[in-house]
C-alpha cells in the first residue's frame, strides 16, 4: 500500500503550501548537495570531508566570480567614466533588455568619443554637455539625458536614427532600455541595489586588487616549476642523447647482421668467435659507412636543388 502524504492532507482539507514548499526545499538542498548527503548516508565522517570540501570550493568559486565581475566593472568605469555603482546597476537593466554588458560598454564609449568631437549629435537633441559652471557632466547624466530625449520621440525610426548617431550603429540595439527614458532605467538600478547586485567602486577596486594578486600568485608558482625543472630537463635531455646513440648502435648492429646474411661467406670465413666479432665489426662499420656515403648523396642532391632555384 502505498503512502502519498501530500493525499492525506488534501483529504483532512489541511493547508498544504508549507508542506509543499517544504518539499521543494529539501528537493533543492538535496540536488545541491547530493553527494555530500549520500556521502553522509554511507558514512557520516566521509559525508562531513565531503561537504567540506563542497563548501569550500562552492565559496571560491564564488568569491572568484564576484572578483572577476568587480575587477570587469572597474576596468569599464577606467574606461567610460562612468562611476561603477551606475555600471554594475546598467548591466541588470540591460539583462532584462537582452543587452550585453559589452554592448553598454561599446555605447558608452563612443559617445564619450561623441562628446571629444564636439557632441553635435547629443546636443541636437537638447542635451547640455557641460554644468552651470562649465565642468564637463558625468557620463551616468549625459546618458540619461540621452535616454529621456529619445524615449520622447514619437516615431520609431527617429529613435533608431537618433541613437545610432548618439551610440554607433549598434545604438537601435538599446532601443528597449532606453524606450521607458531616464525613470524607466533609474528605477531598474534602484531594483538591482535593491537586490544586492550594484557594487560600490572600493569593492570593485578590491577586486581587482584581488585578481592581481592572483595572477602574481600564479607567476610565481610558475616560475617556481621552471626553476625546479630545468636542472631534471638537462638531465633528461643527456639521457635522451645516450638512448639516441644506444639505438642508432642497435640499428647499425642489426643493418651489419642483414648483410652478414646476405653475404656468408664474404664475412664468416671460420667458426670461432674473434673471426666472428671482426666480421661483425666490419659489417657495422660498412653499414654506417653506406649509410654516411647516402647521406653525403642527400646534401649534395639539396645543394644542387638549392643552386638550381638560385639560378
């Protein structure tokens, strides 16, 4: 007989929804951490090693993917001007509108080159590019700027065509985050902080430290090898040269015994074994003198090839 428990509450009219999510929950942990909990089930102080050993390399992968989303941010802000708190909430708008981070960077780029040129094209359409007191603004405010001014249109292709001029020819592409104008974007960066996802620009900066610091991590382990390797490479590459030598002695033995076959009574004229070693001796020896005289042969045939093409 089989037990459905979820059955049974359904049947007392009893509410359920804990009890399902409950289910969902578990189901969930378990997925996440099935081996660790099979592990567990076999033998608890195997289970224990292994759910360590999950958690810890759940936690770097984690760290590492937030440093090397920070240090992406920082590089970004270095390189637009745009603070890393506005990026980092841009890229969740730009999520929802199937827009690439690297598209908004591409963006942001060139209309700060719009801007060196003069920025005609930004102030065509009522946007100001400097302060009351004649600083340049911040590229975040310019962009919004942009954003609002194009949202205002009424006509598809003038936003297309006003934010290809403003962005490059991938500017139509950002037509649906800049559809909704500046509120629309401001509103889905506050969501994202509000989310946790919008960084500050010191714990980008730590990022970056941080990856730095890995990678020098890296090159000194690196040079570490080299330096323990190279003395077992020349080593390697003596004994290498002497199995060379070994089996080139090894084929030329067995070349000179081919040609003793051939050639019985040239060579063994008697039967005792300083007749034998000698015939042997001047087998090798001939074989290695043919084989010198064929490869004479090959340097001369190139040297006339080579003389030939010259001419």
């Amino acid at each position: 007989m089989s037990f459905n428990a979820g059955e049974i509450l359904g049947h007392l009219r009893l509410d359920r929804s804990g009890f399902s999510a409950g289910m969902l929950e578990a189901q969930g942990i378990t997925k996440a951490l099935g081996t660790s909990i099979s592990s567990f089930m076999a033998n608890p102080l195997v289970g224990i090693a292994n759910f360590a050993k999950d958690a810890a390399k759940s936690i770097i992968e984690t760290v590492k993917g937030v440093a090397q989303t920070g240090e992406q941010f920082n590089k970004m802000s270095q390189i637009t001007g745009a603070s890393v708190e506005f990026l980092s909430g841009l890229k969740y708008a730009g999520d929802l509108a199937d827009i690439s981070i690297e598209e908004l960077r591409q963006s942001l780029v060139l209309m700060n080159r719009n801007i060196a040129e003069g920025g005609k094209d930004i102030t065509d359409l009522g946007v100001a590019l400097k302060t009351n007191s004649g600083g340049a603004r911040a590229t975040e405010q310019i962009f919004l700027d942009v954003a609002q001014a194009i949202a205002q249109m009424p006509d598809a292709y003038q936003r297309a065509g006003a934010a290809q001029q403003v962005f490059g020819r991938q500017g139509a592409s950002l037509i649906p985050l800049l559809k909704d104008g500046r509120k629309g974007i401001t509103d889905m960066i506050d969501e994202a902080g509000r989310m946790g996802l919008v960084m500050s620009g010191a714990t980008a900066a730590g990022a970056e430290r941080f990856n730095d610091a890995l990678t020098r991590l890296g090159r000194v382990w690196d040079g570490v090898k080299q330096s323990l390797v190279t003395p077992v490479l020349e080593v390697l590459a003596d004994l290498l040269e002497k199995i060379v030598k070994l089996v080139d002695r090894a084929r030329a033995g067995m070349e000179a015994l081919g040609w003793i076959g051939k050639n019985p009574r040239a060579n063994l004229q008697r039967d005792d074994r300083a007749d034998l070693a000698r015939d042997l001796g001047g087998a090798m020896n001939r074989g290695q003198a043919a084989r010198d005289a064929r490869y004479r042969n090959e340097l001369r045939m190139i040297e006339d090839d080579r003389t030939f093409v010259l001419r």
